[in-house]
C-alpha cells in the first residue's frame, strides 16, 4: 500500500495555510490534482534549457525539443497500454470527445443512425453529441441510472440495437463515483457493429488502464486531473477507427504536402498535430505518468478503494448527510457525493473551505442528472494519491460546523 503521508511531501501547496490559521485540506481533486513538484521541475527544466519548436529548426535545440516531446508522447500512450500512434494528444478530455466528433462522427452517422448516451454523462459527453443531432436529424437516446446510482443494464440490452452507432459513456462518474462496466457495454456494442467511445477523466487518475484490454473505440482524458499541467490531455484510438478519421485541426506541421489546389497529410501521430504543440506540457503529463507508474496503478487504485470505503463509513454517521450513488464502496472510484438536508451545497462548501476543507459544489456539469433525481446541488469530496484519511475526518469535523450554523438559522 502507497503512503499517502510520504507522498505528500512531494506537492508542495499542500503545505499551505488559508484563512489564516487553517492547514488546508484539498478534497477537490476530481476537478484538478495537484502536481508534484517533479512534474513542476519538468515543466521549469523544459523552458529553461530546451526552449523550440519541435519539427522546425536544424539546431541543438530543436532537435532536443522534437527527441523531448516524441519521447513524452511514447511515455503517455504507453501509461494507457496503447501504442503512440494510437495517440492524438488534445487540451483536454473535452476536447478529445469533440474531436471523434469531427474527425469521425460527421462522415460515419447519418440521420436515420442513434447515438445512445447514458443519464449520468458529464455535460462534455452530452453537449457535443447533442449538437451533432441538431444539426443532422439522428436521435439520441440515454440508458437509464437506476435509483441506486448504477447503470440500468437491462436497459442497455434493450437499447442496443442495429441502429446505435455510437455508445458514449463515462468510465467513472464525477457525481456518482460509480465505476461502469465498460468492458460488458464494449462486447454488447460491438456485436450490433457500434462504436464505444469511453470518457476516462475520472478514471485515470485512479485505476490501472489498459486500452488494448478495454478494447473500447476510444478512450479520452485529462492530464491535470492526473498529476499533470491543465491544458493536455489525450484521446486514444482504436487504429481501426484512426484510420478512418480525418483531422479536426488544419495547419502547420501535419501536412506532407500543399499545392494551391490540394493538400496530403502526414503520417501518423503526425497527422493530427495541427501547428506547434504544447510541448512544456505534454512533458510534464510524461512525467506525471512516470510518477504514478512508479507508485503503482494497482496500489493507487487499492488506496482509492480504502478512502471511499473510509469516507462512506464517516459521511453515514452525519446527521443530515444523504451520500448519492452506490454505498458499495467496491462500486466506486474517486469520490463520494452528498446531499445536506435542508442546506443548499453552496452553503455547505463554503463552511468547510472556513474550516480549511476545500470541496466541489453544484452540479458538477451533470444537470441532467440532478434533475433526475431532484437534487438543487450536491457537494462533493474526491481524492488522489495524496490524501489521507485525516483529510476525511478533517471534513466530518468541519460538517459539525455547518449543523452548528445552521440550527441557528
């Protein structure tokens, strides 16, 4: 098992103080990790020393910035079992889910095709298949959650039929914590000739992933929910369906050849690298990637298991606490959600971060969902490498505080 209290001497912020007098207590990692100091050092190290573009110049430089960013990109497709060019990096997991949508939706669904969802998507696994329909006519259809926060797989079954082109699910919910079975919606899908499309924002950061294993269609992520800078993430594609897809950004350095008539692109991963890339930070997700590995995916995933099992324990002893999704903490990754009888999650949050304990409120983009289920907000405490039970007894100490506060309102 990992140590959380070692491991925290790695991030330095988490050596902060706020509010004067308050160690702080980071309990919104599901919105963004913290980075380790070894990834800030990469980040440093890059621009100090190594400084240009990559595929550019003949010069010291250039050609350490193109060896830097080819040897990062071999590191990241290699930390999702995948082979690097199976990998389009993005910004983002957002950006990786828009991009199957114009690189291979707009040429391979029609209007009489469904795109079928689920109910518990992230609004970035919502809007842009949204859109898509809007703007062809195909349909989009939403399997069910069921009143314990799970996946209705009955409904799935009956649902997947020759029409579903496209299954777009996420592997963890952010709301939920709930851990899909993505391996059993893959093999359903394949067998009507459906494409999976997997949103694993929640789900890098916190198990062991194997893209060729999973055998979905495309897997996207975030770096900075993984250790990692903001601003890169990736989509990782089946070659199948790569070879199918078009680029989605136009420019420099994907090209092998323009005339003013036509344009050639490159080879792969070349292909879809439109202009200069953010190469400072597609080293320090390298580097981010190398540092979980040295952990250990396994034994991160088991301490992940450990808090929510911990955090599920403490939270059901609060009055007024009425935790969402699954109470089987094996179900589970990343973090636990809860309502507050008769305090909005506003309220809540801005108790606990008087206490020091930072959270996420809202709807955590799922308004669907909450409407689903006719909660206002929710708030909700997640997790990495880095917290520790204290941090989870810190928050149900701080939750006393918003009972103190409010039975006097």
């Amino acid at each position: 098992m990992i140590d959380p209290q070692k491991i925290r001497q790695d991030f330095p912020i988490l050596r902060r103080v706020v509010h004067g007098d308050k160690p702080l207590v980071y309990l919104d990692s599901a919105a963004t990790s913290q980075k380790p100091q070894a990834v800030l050092d990469a980040i440093v190290q890059y621009y100090t020393n190594h400084n240009a573009n990559v595929h550019r110049g003949i010069h010291v430089l250039g050609d350490e910035s193109t060896k830097m960013f080819t040897s990062a990109r071999d590191t990241i497709a290699k930390f999702f079992g995948a082979d690097s060019d199976e990998l389009i990096l993005t910004r983002n997991t957002t950006e990786g889910l828009n991009a199957v949508v114009y690189s291979w939706v707009e040429s391979h669904i029609r209007k009489e095709d469904t795109i079928l969802l689920t109910e518990m998507e992230h609004h970035s696994n919502i809007v842009p298949w949204q859109r898509f329909a809007k703007r062809t006519g195909c349909s989009l259809e939403y399997i069910r959650v069921s009143p314990d926060g799970e996946l209705d797989l009955q409904d799935l079954k009956k649902k997947c039929t020759k029409h579903i082109k496209l299954i777009a699910v996420a592997h963890v919910s952010n709301t939920l914590g709930v851990i899909n079975p993505i391996t059993d919606i893959v093999e359903l899908a394949h067998t009507v000739g459906a494409k999976v499309v997997v949103d694993g924002a929640q789900s890098a950061p916190h198990m062991p992933i194997n893209f060729h294993t999973l055998e979905c269609d495309a897997f996207a992520f975030s770096g900075h929910k993984m250790l990692g800078p903001m601003g890169i993430g990736g989509l990782v594609v089946r070659k199948e369906m790569m070879n199918e897809m078009d680029p989605f950004l136009f420019g420099g350095g994907m090209i092998r050849e323009v005339t003013y008539e036509e344009t050639t692109f490159a080879d792969l991963p070349d292909k879809f690298i439109g202009g200069t890339p953010d190469v400072a930070s597609t080293v320090g997700l390298a580097t981010a990637c190398e540092y979980l590995t040295k952990l250990g995916m396994d034994q991160v995933f088991a301490h992940d298991h450990e808090l929510v099992e911990y955090a599920l324990e403490k939270l059901s002893t609060v009055d007024g606490v009425n935790i969402v999704g699954p109470m089987e903490a094996k179900k589970r990754c990343g973090s636990v959600a809860f309502t507050y009888t008769g305090v909005h999650a506003h309220d809540v949050a801005q108790i606990l971060d008087s206490e020091g304990v930072a959270v996420r409120s809202g709807h955590h983009c799922t308004m669907p969902l909450h409407e689903k289920f006719g909660w206002i907000a929710t708030t909700r405490a997640s997790f990495n490498v880095y917290t520790t039970k204290e941090d989870i007894d810190a928050l149900v100490r701080a939750l006393a505080k918003v009972k103190k506060v409010f039975s006097r309102v």
